[in-house]
C-alpha cells in the first residue's frame, strides 16, 4: 500500500500543474476516471511545499471545466443529431429548460454524475453564458475539496496552515455565491411557473 502510496504522490509531481489539467480534462469528459488519483497527491504535495494549492486547485478546475465543454460540443453537434426528432430529445430539453441551472451547477459535486451532466446541457442547448461559469463552480468546489483530503496528509511543520486557511475561506465564498445564484434561479424559475398557472 505504502509503495501504491509513493508512485501515486510521484506521478502526481512528474505530471506538473500541466498534467493536473490534462488529467482532469479526461475526468471531466466521459472516459471514466477518477479524479482522486491526481488530485490526493497533489493536495498532499501542496501541503509538504512542493505545489501551489491553488494553482493546482485552478488546473484541475479549468481541466474539468474543457472536458465538459468537449462533451458540451459533442452532444450539441454530434448526438442530437442522432437524436433528431426522437422523444428522449423533447424530454431532454423539458427537463432542461425548468432544473438545467441547478443540475449543471450540483453535479460536478456528485461522483459518478458530474462528468455526464454536460452531455444532456448540449443537447438541450443550454446558453453558455450560464453554462460555463455554473460549471467551473461546482468543478472548482469539487477539486478543492479533493485537494484538501490530500493536504491533510502532510502534517507538522511542514504543513503551510495559511495556504489551508486561505483555500477554506476561498471554497466558502464560492459555496455561499454559489449557493445565492442557484436561490435566486429556483425563485425566478417558480416565479414563472406561478405565472403560468
């Protein structure tokens, strides 16, 4: 265990903040990879001085971030027209159109579901505008968090208590921003289904 350990936290250092983001790049499309064997190492060898915590927390974010784009474009150009005139297409874009902000922005949060909520966001031609932004939140809420479980690993003196400090106070305002928007969306959203009665 201790030398699977080793050559996890050795990868995580050869790869560099550039193999932070191509890493994350696949996690955030559809190949099925987990996210924990980069982001734990590179959490731990942030908290030993030898990462940025937060430069490696905005490389996973942005990776996953162009994965979702990839499969964004993907399902947009490629899979509806697959689905052209199919029902699942209609369904898609129903679901979309009334929950598409608050699945975009949760499920990068959920393991297993945040990498495939970009295909549904393409076919159903979810604007960018709102696209983008509410996927680097939950992706950067996400990687931060991973990182941390992997900084706590690098104990004493060693440890640079103020870069933690600093990425707990940094991930909490993004939450609590978050957490507005998504309130102020599920407000608007029922505000229009009441006016629709």
């Amino acid at each position: 265990m201790d030398a699977l350990i080793a050559l996890l936290v050795q990868f995580a250092d050869a790869a560099g903040y550039v193999g932070i983001y191509g890493y994350m790049f696949l996690v955030g499309t559809f190949i099925p990879v987990p996210s924990e064997i980069m982001l734990i190492p590179a959490g731990y060898l942030a908290s030993v001085g030898q990462k940025s915590f937060v430069i490696a927390m905005a490389s996973g974010a942005l990776g996953s971030l162009s994965g979702a784009v990839f499969n964004y474009y993907f399902a947009k150009w490629v899979v509806r027209r697959y689905l052209h005139g199919k029902p699942v297409l209609a369904k898609v874009e129903r679901f979309f159109a009334r929950h598409g902000i608050i699945s975009v922005i949760l499920a990068p949060l959920t393991p297993g579901l945040g990498q495939y909520m970009s295909i549904p966001a393409g076919l159903s031609r979810m604007p960018l505008r709102s696209f983008l932004p509410l996927t680097f939140t939950g992706n950067l809420i996400w990687v931060g968090f991973i990182l941390l479980i992997g900084y706590q690993f690098g104990t004493g003196t060693q440890a640079h208590h103020g870069a933690a400090l600093f990425s707990l106070i940094l991930l909490g305002v993004v939450i609590v921003i978050a957490s507005l928007y998504v309130w102020r969306e599920m407000r608007r959203e029922k505000g229009v289904e009441e006016g629709e009665v």
